[in-house]
C-alpha cells in the first residue's frame, strides 16, 4: 500500500509539529509520522508538572499552535487541540524505517510493508531515540530505567540517579520527597546545569537530603535477590571500589544523534565527533535535494527555535522566502555598523570572518550571542570603560582601534587593542572592579556583550573557553605581575602555568610546604593563616586580582602559612623555577616582589601582636565576605537600637525595607545585618529569566523594573537578603498595627494590590549622599565597607 504527499514531516516534536500544523494551515498535502502514540514524545516524557520555559524571551514565536511557558500537561493539552482544530494528518504508531530518493521521488517505508511517498520530506526527528546508556555491565536490567515520567509513583525506594545535567538534577530532587536518593556525577561538578539547579543539589547534597558520588564510573549494575534490596550498583571512585544497594536506577545521560539512520538518508555530516549535527543550509536543507532537517537533530534544542523553524521551512518549501524570525532585531542592532546595507547574513558572515573568538560558532550561536549583544561605535578618545569601574561587559572589536591604559599619569603607556582582538575578560572572569581605563581609537566598532551571554558561550563552546583562557592568562600575567617583560618571556610564564579551582575552605598549599609555585587569584578570595601556640590566627583575606605564594619563592624556604579557599575560587599556578629565572631576567620585576614581600612580613607581625584581629577576619570571611564587594556593618557598641536604618531603608524604597537589623551574626561588638553584600559574582544574577538583576558602574547589584517575580533570585542567594513583596506608597499605619496587629511599619502592606516582585538593597544608587541606613544612623554605628575595607575593621573600633 503506498500513500502520496507533498510534504512529509517525521517526528511530531515542536519543530515536526509545527511544520505540519503549518502545512495543515495553508491546505497543503502532507502527513506527519510519529512513532509513537501522542504527539511531542520528548515533552511527553518530561516529569509530571515540570515547568518548560520559552526561551529565548527576546524572539518572536512563529507557529500555528500555541506555546507559552507553563506546566508540561498545559503546554500538551494546547498541542493536541491546536493539532486537532487544524486537522493535521497525523499518524501515529508509524516509526519511518528508511528514507530513499531526493526532492520529488522520496520513498519512507514504514513497518507493515507500507509506503509513503513524498515531493520533500521534512525530518525533525530529535535525539531521544538514541539516549546513553550506563555503558557498563547490567545496563539493561530491568531495574535500571533511562527516564522518568512521574516522581511520585515511587515512595521508600532507594534510588540512584546517574547524570550531572537538568534533567538528572530534577529528578533527583523530586524523588527525594519520598525516597533515598542518591546522585552520581561522573565530574567534579554539575556545571552543565542551570544555575537554580545547581544551587539545589547542592544545597540538597548539604543538608543530606540526596547523597551525591562525584567523580566515579559505573562498574556494574546487578540484581541481589538475598540482599536488602532489589540489586546494587558498583562503582568505581577515586577511594577504590563502592557498592550501593538500590531498588531502582534512574540513568540521564543525554542522547546522541541518531547518526546510522540519517547517514542511511544520504546526509552528510561534517565530522567523525559522534556529537556533530548535519550540516544544513539556510534554509535547513541538507545535502540531499529536497531533504530537510529541523529541531534537535539540526542542533536547535530550544522548543521556540524549533517551532519557528518548522514553520519557516514549509514557507521555503512552498516557494516563499521568508527570513529567520529573529532577522528584524538582528537588522536593528546593526544598523550602527559602518556600510551596513540591511543584508543580515552578509554582516553576520563578516563578523565572523573579522572576530576569530567567534568563528567557531554555528549560525544560531553566533545569532543568539547577537542578539544579546548591542553595536557601539564611539567617539575617538572616549572611555569604554573605567578603571575601578565595576562594569563587567565583555568586547569585541569589530574595527577601528582602543588603548589600554597602563598608567593614569603618563599617557605614553598604553596598549593597543587591534581589530579582531577583545578585551573585557579579567573582570568578566575576576567580578571585580576594572584594572584599567579602555579608550577608543579612531574609527573604533565594538560588539558589546552582556556577561550573563558571554559566559553563557564559554560554558557551551569549547574553543572559546579555551581562546578566552588562554588570553585571560597572558594578560593577567603581564598587568599584574610581571608588567614589562618581554612577549617571549611571557610566553614562557604562560607555558608553566595551569587554572585550579578549590571549593570554599580548601587548601590551596599549607604551612611547611615547599615553595614551588606562585598563585594568582583569578577568582574568587583565599584565606592566609598561620599556628600559632596550636591555634590558627588568620593574617589575611586576599581577593581576586592579587597573588600569594612569592614568600617561599623570594626566601627558598618552606610556606610560612597555610591558604585557604574563602569561596569558590579559581587560581592560575606559575611554576616558581620557571619564574625566578624571569625574575633573574628582570631586576624591576624582582624588585616589586620583593617590596609586596617586605610589606606581607610586616603585616604578619603586626597581626601576630594583635591576634584579636585574626578572628575578625575569620569571622568576616565565615559570613561571605569573601566574595562581597561591599558589605554593611554595626558596630554593637554605639547601636542604640533605634532601628531608624531600617526606617529609612523602607521610606526611600516604597515602604518595604531591604533590611532586616536584628538579623544575621554577631561577633563581640561587630554585627553583619541581613542586607545585600552585593558579590563579586551574584548569585541573584543566575538564572533570572527576564535579566532583570543587573550592576551598576559603581558595583551597586540592583533590580529592574523587568522583574516578573519568579523568585529565582531569592532561592539562588545564599545570605537570605532577597524578599518578595509589593512596594506602596501608602505607609501601614503604628497604631493599627500596635492594637490589631498586621502589617509592621516599614515591611510593606500585605493588602498592596500588585505582582510581587523582589527587592533587595541597591545601595540607593541613585540618590544623593549614599545609603540612607548609613545616613540616617544618629550614632555612627552603621558603616558599609569593600574588601579593601575589611582589615581595617579591628576588634570592636572602626578605622578609617
């Protein structure tokens, strides 16, 4: 039996279903094939109530079904009855075995010995088919399961998770309601997922919730009928070999391609790496006329990408041009471009061809980071940016010239930043301030990226975390250590150097170690401490942008004292023979050391003389300050408890207070209230849909108006400082609230009709005079202070 079509479509994912809802739409013959019997198998399959999101917020949707963000079973439901309304010919139960011909002569057989035949065929089959397996011994067993369809089928089970990714993470976390879960993380960290997701896990794996195994393989997988439970899991860990029993083993390892059964298609792929996508046109036509590919398998994973596509490639096919639906915004951010004609491909494939960071990227990275991203093009002489600004864009250079300005004071020190060259990336990568003002050249062009989008990038493009790297390497070396040396000999320095990462309170080397290397503080902040009679006395807090270990190199004895991780930090570690040769090299060089050497010796005394400090600074640093860039404190011996700071706080931001006074740790007379420590890298920023979190050039984290109040800000900070509520003018009044209760003055009025929304201390950044806590305290007692600030703190006085 043999049926004919236009257009067939394979696989009823967003990018399958939309194209045929499209086709449905426009009267054209086609016919959607779907292996199995519901539409969408990939969001069919995601846990029950899961939230999908419709990203990315800024690109228009192009379908003729529905889609939103929302629940799994609402986004389904709308599927299904925009599927219906249109009469797609859909046929379920028709998984397609083959694929032969090309445009006007495509023959798909389907099980039964029926044909399909078709003018063109549209394949959006996804990746799901083809899901990793444990790749060990048991794989198969029916007690190891590859997804997840409803957590709470399952109670007083011990369940092993397998996988480092969303998908893994949500699973884990749901089933742990009611189960013992455990997770294993083949890494070291769950850097593949999102950012609330991480923070969940490991908040989970903290309070032992969910019991987590990093850095291990699978051995085995077996069934124990004598044991205490069903079957047991062996792994192989950096400790030898561990047994976990377990009832069921949920394994989310992602999927590949399904690379047998497109190449059995006639496509081409561009590579052996088993993780390549085929190579499509514009238009998503592969190499065999009249074949197209859209969705997952093209590599476009994201649900309003894919939709669009479906729906741009029946367009294509039935003889209409059409441009990709982010091509208007794309068009308007370039308009500011020299000679730009309004050809978007042609400026696209030039930027391309003038950034070699970018020239890496697929056509939907490069657009996505775009469209992120704004053109500048200023005025020679004008500052980019400033030095001690806490502005964190990343920037390519597109055309034109910029200078990096070594030394405030003697214009001849410069660096020149040629075109295709970038610049930004220390205080991306650091989170501190700016080391250096960047001028504009003559004829200066700039893609400006946000640095939310540029790690983004980082994290997805081998090549350029790697180009980024080794770029933030070479300058952090030459502008903060070794200024003046000579190309080759920085090369050198850069050959001995490798990036570690230490979690909060690891050692990065300890007291009586040899002095092998130097260390410099790429992000993050460490901890110097010293024994003394048995007991550690803390001696400094060196944050990012400094380095550490030079004592040993310049004395060639052992460490003199014990550093420590504050925070999550990331150091690069100079080999120390490699560089007392460069110092020999470079007297001025040897000089500096040894002056910052002088003045560590003298700190160390002085701390050790008044060891009341070292607890300080220990507490401070218990409190996050590490990763603080600016902080607010009360000294407890001149509080006289008047709470007019937070009085304050409320009257200038809409009656809700971003302060919470009695709050938070106490040290002898050094208080640390719940209010906003403002991180060098906020947690708040992570994952906040609308981008709503941004910082000021003045380090001020602050909340724009786009807040939509999801509330992921508040479940990623740390500290607590974040709440939800709705700002009124109207101030609840004390003596209702003294008689009937309700509503305390300066915390809001839960009768406000509104979105709640977050709020958080912003510094009061754009009034006059500075924080109004600080500004309203009669006594003094409320101070904030940076990180240069905190070792002036001392034991129960301030110093200035």
């Amino acid at each position: 039996m043999t049926s004919a079509f236009k257009i067939a479509v394979v696989g009823s994912g967003p990018a399958g279903l939309s194209a045929a809802a499209r086709a449905a739409e426009l009267g054209v013959s086609h016919v959607l094939l779907e292996a199995e019997q519901h539409l969408s198998n990939t969001i069919y399959r995601y846990q029950k109530g899961k939230h999908v999101m419709a990203e990315p917020g800024v690109l228009p949707l192009r379908a003729a079904v529905p889609f939103e963000a929302g629940k799994r079973e609402t986004i389904l439901d709308a599927w299904n009855e925009g599927s219906t309304r249109l009469k797609v010919n859909v046929r379920h139960g028709a998984p397609v075995k083959s694929i032969k011909g090309e445009r006007g002569a495509f023959v798909l057989e389907i099980p039964g010995g029926e044909r399909v035949t078709a003018e063109t065929v549209v394949l959006a089959i996804g990746l799901q088919g083809n899901l990793r397996k444990l790749g060990a011994p048991g794989e198969d067993l029916d007690f190891v399961q590859y997804q997840l369809d409803d957590p709470d089928a399952y109670s007083r089970e011990a369940i092993v998770v397998v996988g480092a990714g969303d998908a893994a993470i949500e699973n884990a976390i749901a089933l742990s309601a009611a189960n013992q879960v455990t997770i294993i993380n083949r890494g070291a960290e769950f850097n593949r997922a999102k950012d609330a997701n991480e923070a969940d896990i490991l908040k989970a794996i903290e309070t032992g919730k969910i019991r987590c195994y990093y850095n291990c393989s699978i051995s085995e997988a077996r069934l124990t009928p004598q044991g205490p439970r069903l079957a047991e899991l062996a792994l192989k860990t950096a400790e030898g070999t561990a047994v976990i029993p377990v009832d069921r083993v949920i394994a989310r390892l992602g999927a590949t391609p399904p690379r047998a059964f497109v190449e059995s298609c006639g496509v081409q792929f561009p590579s052996k790496d088993p993780n390549s996508v085929p190579a499509v046109s514009g238009v998503y036509e592969s190499n065999v006329p009249g074949l197209y590919i859209v969705g997952a398998l093209a590599g476009f994973p994201l649900i309003k990408q894919a939709m669009n596509q479906g729906y741009e490639v029946i367009e294509t096919i039935e003889g209409r041009k059409i441009e990709p639906a982010d091509a208007p915004l794309l068009r308007a951010k370039f308009a500011a471009l020299p000679g730009f004609k309004g050809d978007v491909d042609n400026a696209l494939a030039s930027i391309k061809e003038r950034m070699p960071l970018l020239a890496s990227l697929t056509s939907l990275q490069l657009r996505e980071f775009l469209l992120d991203s704004n053109v500048r093009v200023p005025k020679k002489g004008e500052a980019i940016f400033k030095r001690n600004d806490y502005s964190d864009s990343f920037y390519s250079l597109l055309g034109g010239g910029a200078q990096i300005e070594i030394d405030p004071d003697d214009a001849t020190k410069r660096i020149a930043i040629k075109p295709g060259e970038f610049f930004g990336e220390m205080s991306l990568i650091s989170g501190r301030r700016r080391t250096h003002t960047v001028l504009a050249d003559e004829a200066c062009v700039l893609i400006e990226s946000p640095r939310r989008t540029t790690l983004k990038l980082i994290n997805s493009v081998a090549a350029v975390r790697r180009v980024i790297d080794e770029t933030f390497l070479l300058r952090a070396i030459e502008t903060q250590l070794a200024k003046g040396v000579s190309p080759a000999d920085l090369k050198m320095l850069a050959g001995s150097a490798t990036v570690h990462s230490y979690d909060a309170n690891q050692v990065v080397f300890s007291e009586g170690d040899p002095g092998d290397g130097l260390y410099l503080i790429r992000s993050g902040s460490v901890m110097v401490s010293h024994t003394v009679g048995g007991r550690e006395v803390v001696l400094a807090y060196v944050p990012a942008g400094q380095y550490i270990g030079e004592m040993a190199l310049i004395s060639d004895t052992p460490r003199t004292a014990t550093v420590k991780a504050a925070v999550r930090t990331e150091a690069i570690r100079l080999d120390g023979a490699v560089f007392a040769k460069v110092m020999e090299r470079y007297p001025q060089l040897a000089r500096r050391v040894r002056k910052i050497h002088r003045s560590r010796i003298a700190s160390n005394v002085e701390q050790n003389v008044e060891p009341e400090r070292s607890g300080v600074i220990s507490f401070l640093m218990k409190q996050g300050l590490g990763e603080a860039t600016d902080v607010l404190l009360i000294d407890e011996s001149l509080c006289v408890r008047c709470d007019q700071c937070e009085k304050a706080c409320a009257s200038t931001h809409g009656n809700l207070s971003r302060l919470d006074r009695e709050a938070g740790p106490t040290y002898d007379n050094l208080h640390v209230p719940t209010s906003c420590r403002h991180c060098e890298h906020p947690h708040c920023m992570k994952d906040c849909p609308p981008d709503a979190i941004r910082r000021s050039p003045g380090g001020e984290v602050y909340i724009s108006d786009a807040c939509i109040g999801c509330g992921n800000c508040q479940r990623n900070c740390p500290y607590g400082v974040i709440q939800m509520g709705v700002e009124s003018k109207n101030e609840p009044s004390l003596w209702r609230w003294m008689m009937f209760g309700g509503d305390e003055p300066g915390h809001g009025d839960s009768h406000e009709k509104g979105i709640k929304k977050a709020a958080k201390c912003d510094m009061c950044k754009n009034i006059s005079g500075g924080p109004a806590c600080v500004r309203a305290c009669p006594t003094g007692a409320a101070l904030r202070v940076s990180p240069e600030k905190f070792l002036k703190v001392s034991h129960g006085r301030w110093e200035s």
